[in-house]
C-alpha cells in the first residue's frame, strides 16, 4: 500500500473491539520493528506490551481516553544532545503507519497514560525516558466520548494551510503549493501528521535543492520534538516513495544562528547531486 495513501487516511483511533491481537498480526508487527531503519542516530527500542499475558491481567491506566484495547506499543529513547527524541518519534510513526496499512487502529498518547504503571513493563532504565504510548488493535465502529469532546472526526480538515508551514527560501515568505515543485506532495504529507493538541509545531524552508526544517517550542507540556520526528518521517517516507533522493545532515552554520522568531532549527535534507 502506498505510503502516501496510509498517511491520507490514517486517523486517530480511541475506540477498540476489545479483541486481543492474533498471532500473526503480533509477529507482523515486532517482525517491522525489528526490521526499522533511520536516518538519524540515537539508542531506542519499541515494546508490545500485552496486557492479557498470564493468569492475572496487567492493568495499565490511560484515563479513560481509551477503550477497549489490550496491546499497546511504548516508545523508550535514551536522551542526549543531538536528535534522540525525533529519531525515537520518526521510528514509531513508521511503526504507526505500518500499523494502519494493516487495517489496526493507533492512536499517539504522550500525557493521558499511567507512566509508572507502564514503566514497570518495560523495565525502564534510569537513562531511559518512556515518551509514548499507543494502543494498537482492533478499530470498533463509533466514536469515543473524547473524540466528541475535541471534535476528532475532522480528522485532517483542521490542519494548518499550506502557505502557514512552510517558506521559500526563507521566513519572510510563504510558500505557494505551485512554487513547491517537487516537494509539493512530501510537504502536504507533512501537513497532515499528527501532533500534540494539533499544534502542527514544524516550520521547513525550501532553499533551492535543501529543505530546512524547524519546530516552534511551547513552554508547557512540549511535544515539538517528537511532533518534528514524525514530520521528518512523513517528508522522508513520502519522498522515497516518489523516488526524489537526498539526505539528512545538521548544517552548522544554520545550527548556531541565532533562532528566527522563535523557531529552533533542527536539521536539513540535502538533495543528491
């Protein structure tokens, strides 16, 4: 299935049957995640956590926001200065969209869990941080209370305009969906990712053949950085599909600028030559 196609319908799912994951879709699952690749550096690891596993179940707590799952994928990454927590972020949307490309529900959850309760399964190190949670199973028709509450079945129609995100060639101009030659469909791949309260945190600046990607901080409960690495899986994902090459590098010179109306830079992708 097309990557692009997945990304275009792929959707939050609070709502499960209440069915546990079979076996074959367990081992199709741990056997992508054993078979990821990045572009970036950075020590991770993604668990199954499978709450019906022994005699007794193990009870994990998302506060309602969820219902009727069983399994859930946890997201632990080893903190440091570089892009650790986007690398950590760009491998588990690929896990989310190889979910969804297989018919199971997901759904990002980065405050509404039990940390405690789930860290205890995962045997957390003392220098590692558990960022993210997502159930994964089964899609039961209807909504979820909460999807009524924040209005989720708009689904992507709330995201931000295109000329919002993204410039050309630098902040002071909005970039047209014309004016994004090749990038035009990557950059609409980007658009539509999920992010922490919609906040849609990444501002990228096409400069001729390199794209420069920033994000924009919030001071209380930030999620730009995971926000960006699913981004940054989005644009890569996309322009492999399409076949437009190039690479990842953190350009120095733009690194130790001065921030640009409060957006952080984080990395460029440089088209091959």
């Amino acid at each position: 299935m097309s990557i692009i196609e997945v990304i275009k319908h792929r959707r939050s799912v609070r709502n499960y049957t209440g069915e546990v994951l079979s076996t074959d879709d367990t081992n199709r699952i741990l056997d992508f995640v054993s078979g990821l690749r990045t572009p970036f550096s950075g020590k991770y690891r993604i668990e199954l956590i499978r709450t019906h596993a022994g005699t007794e179940p193990i009870r994990l707590g998302t506060y309602g926001v969820i219902s009727g799952a069983f399994d859930f994928l946890a997201l632990i990454y080893e903190s440091d200065d570089n892009l650790a927590e986007e690398n950590a972020a760009y491998c588990f949307e690929q896990v989310v969209l190889f979910c969804a490309s297989i018919g199971l529900g997901t759904c990002w959850l980065g405050g509404t869990f039990n940390k405690s309760n789930f860290a205890s399964q995962v045997d957390l190190q003392s220098n590692e941080i558990l960022r993210i949670v997502s159930p994964v199973g089964y899609i039961k028709n209807g909504k979820h209370w909460v999807e009524n509450v924040i209005g989720a079945d708009r689904h992507h129609k709330s995201r931000k305009l295109f000329s919002a995100n993204f410039y050309d060639g630098g902040f002071d101009k909005p970039l047209t969906e014309e004016n994004a030659g090749i990038y035009r469909q990557p950059f609409e791949m980007v658009r539509l990712a999920p992010s922490a309260n919609n906040r849609q945190p990444w501002r990228i600046v096409l400069d001729n053949d390199a794209i420069h990607f920033y994000c924009r901080q919030s001071p209380l409960f930030d999620f730009s950085r995971t926000d960006i690495g699913i981004a940054l899986c989005h644009f890569d994902l996309t322009c492999k599909e399409l076949g437009i090459e190039g690479s990842f590098k953190i350009l120095e010179i733009i690194r130790k600028a001065k921030p640009v109306d409060g957006n952080r830079y984080c990395v460029s992708r440089i088209k091959a030559v």
